[in-house]
C-alpha cells in the first residue's frame, strides 16, 4: 500500500500542552509519525511525498476567514513582541453562548480564543506548513485512490479530525479525512463513507458533514459524558437537514473490552454497506489501544490487524489517514498491522 507522509511534520514541535489543568510535555510529538514510517519501511511498504495540492479542497472543508488567521497566526504572535519566538500562546477566552463570534477581535489571544475549541492545541513556529503539507498527503492519497488504487494510507501529524469549518483543538488545525473525502467527492464517487476509529469523537468531521447525505459519517469512541471532546458525539446525533440519518455515534463506556469495540465496528461496517459507498475514508487513530496512556480501551497489535481484515471485507477504495495514538513506541506497529490486515482480504 503506498503512504504519503507530510515532509514537514516536525516543524509543528510545541513542548509543552495543558491537560487536565497541569502543564505537561506535548503528547502529540514528531516521534510519533517517526516510529510508524520506521515500521512502514522496516516492513517493505513504499512512502512517497505529497504531489497534490490541497488549497482548493481546503476551501471546501474551512471557512477563508480561519484559514487565513491559522495560515498567519504565528507571525501575529511575533508581531506582538519578538520574545514571543520563545513562547506558547495559548487562548484564554472563548465566545461561548451569549456572546459574539461573527467580530474577529483586534487583540489575538482573543482571536486565538475565536477559532479554538480547548487550550490544548498549542501553536509553534512551524504548524501551518505541517498542517498544510498533512493536507496535501490526504489529498494526494484520495486522488491515488480515485485514479483507480485500492487504497492509500495518510501517514501525517498533526492530527485532524478534531478540526472543524472555522476552529482548531485535540492537537488539530486542518481536518485530512474531510480533505480526502471532499477530495473523493470532487473527482467522482457520489457516496464517501468515513469511519472514524479514534478513541475521542472526531467531532470536527462530524460537523462538516452533518447536513450533507453525499458523506456518512460513523464513528466508535469512548462515551462523550467522561470522554473527550465531550460536548460531541452521542448516540442521539443522527445529522441534520439533508444529512438526517447520515450520522451514526457508536460511543462506548470507557475501560471497553475488545469485544464490545468489535460489536461497535461489526454495526459500523454494516451501515457502510448499507449506504452503499463508492469510497471509503478511516480516521485511523490508535489510541484505542491497550497502552495509550491517555485513553481507555483495551485493543492489542493483534486487534488492530483484526481491524484491518474487517475493513477489508467492506471492498471499498479506501483511504487510511493517521489521527491520534499516544503510546509513541507501538504506534508503527499499530498502524502497519492494520494496512496489512486490509491488504490481506
């Protein structure tokens, strides 16, 4: 299966992050994306450079207005003061109900606020160009498998399937399964399915596409009453307007044995197959396994090939995109066994 990976990735390298009120070393590092293309050619898989540009799509799936601000944010930072080079912003305010989005505020940690959804997706110097380049990768490999590949694989960071129309957060700034769907759309499949396997809801894929009924949107995650990003994806979110009944949250309690997961998965596969998709996206994210240090569910390396095999049985062109998994070492792993459970059927 061919990869494209984000040639840029490590210059979105921030050191440190808020969770749970502590400052704390990023979760969300360059050595993830390092040890899974470790893994990828130790086991004979090709990776390739991004040969799309994604400027067009980018403008389907986000509004000008923050891709603007996301594309400048930076050098706004170091506008403010050149000592900011050494710094983190981070928001402090955000227009929660009652008050006034439609304004873009003159100062910019309140615009910071404007367009994020947490404080835990720090800026550094370097994001836009790896977000941008994590786009490009998804685009480059929707339109691999649009030109008749069976499927490609996204191998990028920063993540993105926290990101909606106009705002960043969960380590997210530029949605890449939206950007491979919307991509798949633009160059002929009617119906994209995109399945999002992360522990956390990709609450930003839901919300581009919740009114659409061209992209279905499936999801299995731990339940957003304890887990985040918890103000998205219940079970009673079914889409909206022409995308009513094109939204299926499969949440799950958290501390889920492997079984449960896998009767999640066997309802999501059936609606795929249901909605009769021409292609396929997979928000791949790996922390549903058993060594993630801040998720909790219990898959091994050996699930995550059984994942791969289910998802092959689908027979769908299908693009894979890299989201979150935390326990850095067995991420390659991870990710391998599921590209080459998949190759498998």
């Amino acid at each position: 299966m061919l990869t494209f990976h984000n040639p840029l990735h490590a210059g979105h390298a921030p050191v440190h992050e808020f969770f749970r009120g502590e400052r704390v070393p990023c979760f969300e590092t360059p050595e993830r994306v390092f040890h899974v293309e470790q893994a990828l050619r130790e086991r004979g898989h090709a990776v390739a450079v991004p040969d799309t540009d994604s400027s067009a799509v980018l403008a389907q799936v986000h509004t000008p207005r923050y891709l603007a601000f996301l594309q400048t944010a930076w050098t706004q930072w170091l506008q403010i003061s050149p000592h900011n080079a050494q710094l983190q912003p981070f928001p402090s305010v955000w227009p929660v109900r009652t008050l006034r989005s439609d304004v873009e505020p003159a100062n910019f940690i309140a615009r910071l606020g404007l367009y994020s959804m947490d404080n835990g997706s720090p800026l550094a110097a370097g994001t836009w160009d790896a977000a941008k380049a994590g786009a490009d990768a998804a685009a480059s490999a929707a339109s691999k498998v649009s030109r008749g590949g069976r499927a490609a694989f996204c191998c990028t960071r920063p993540p993105g399937h926290h990101a909606g129309a106009d705002f960043m957060g969960g380590y997210c700034f530029l949605n890449n399964a939206a950007v491979a769907a919307q991509t798949l759309r633009n160059q002929g499949a009617h119906r994209v399915a995109v399945l999002d396997v992360d522990y956390h809801h990709g609450n930003g894929t839901q919300s581009i596409f919740y009114d659409r009924a061209d992209v279905l949107f499936v999801s299995i995650h731990g339940d957003p009453c304890t887990e985040y990003p918890f103000y998205l994806g219940h079970a009673d979110e079914t889409g909206e307007g022409d995308g009513a009944g094109f939204n299926l949250n499969l949440p799950l309690a958290a501390g889920s044995s492997a079984a449960a997961w896998f009767s999640a998965l066997a309802v999501a596969c059936q609606r795929i197959a249901e909605y009769r998709a021409d292609a396929l996206v997979v928000s791949l994210g790996l922390d549903a396994f058993e060594g993630d240090p801040i998720s909790r569910f219990a898959l091994t390396s050996a699930d995550f090939s059984r994942l791969g095999e289910r998802l092959g049985t689908l027979g769908l062109p299908t693009v894979f995109v890299l989201e979150g998994g935390y326990a850095a070492a067995e991420l390659g792993t991870n990710a391998v066994n599921v590209l080459e459970g998949f190759e498998q059927c």
